[in-house]
C-alpha cells in the first residue's frame, strides 16, 4: 500500500472529508458513498460520478482507504460494485482533521466576530 505525505497536514476538502465520514461506520459502494455524502451534507453535496471516483483513487493511493473486494449484489447493470473501507491510517485523518476544526473553533469566542442574523 502506498503512503503519500502530500497534504497529510494541510485541511482536508470538503468532499473528500465527507466521503471519509462516510466510510467511517463500515465499508460501502461507490453508490453508497454518494448517497451518504448526499445525506450527511442534507443535500448540499451531490457528487458527480467523475468526482466520487477521482477522489477514491487518490485517497487509495495516499493508503486512507483501501478495496475490499465486491459487493455481492451487483448494480443494476449487473456489474459488481466495488466496496471500500477506511484504513487505520483513514481512521486517524478524520481524527487530525477534527481535532484541527475544534482548534480552529475555539478561537472564536476569544476574537470579535459578527454573530450572523
């Protein structure tokens, strides 16, 4: 398994985020990753199959996820549809990235910000 330092400190997107969130209760399908960004975003998000499978394949060759095989129920096209889990390193990325966000939002009670109407 290939392990990339790219970025690895830097803010992670938005959509790459949710799809990590996503993966984080137990692996799903490509579809499945979709629709659950789809829902944890409340509809905000909709990934487009070009997006979805360009950022699963970065994020398999940085090792934060990784192929577990297909899912026995094929697509409606009959295909089978290739599952994907977290890896440990996934697993601690999401942790890094939270525990980025909760700094981050704790300096706002210590600065002047404008409370939205």
């Amino acid at each position: 398994m290939k392990t990339t330092n790219s970025n690895e400190n830097s803010p992670l997107s938005e959509t790459t985020l949710y799809i990590l969130i996503s993966l984080a209760p137990g692996p799903l399908h490509g579809y499945a990753i979709a629709k659950e960004v789809q829902a944890l975003s409340k509809n905000r998000i909709i990934l487009s199959v070009s997006t979805l499978y360009t950022t699963l394949k970065r994020l398999l060759e940085a090792g934060w996820i990784e192929r577990l095989g297909e899912d026995p129920d094929p697509n409606e096209g009959g295909r089978p549809r290739k599952v994907y889990t977290l890896t440990e390193r996934g697993h601690s990325i999401i942790g890094a990235e939270k525990e980025r966000m909760l700094r981050l939002l704790a300096l706002v009670p210590s600065r002047a910000v404008a409370e939205e109407k």
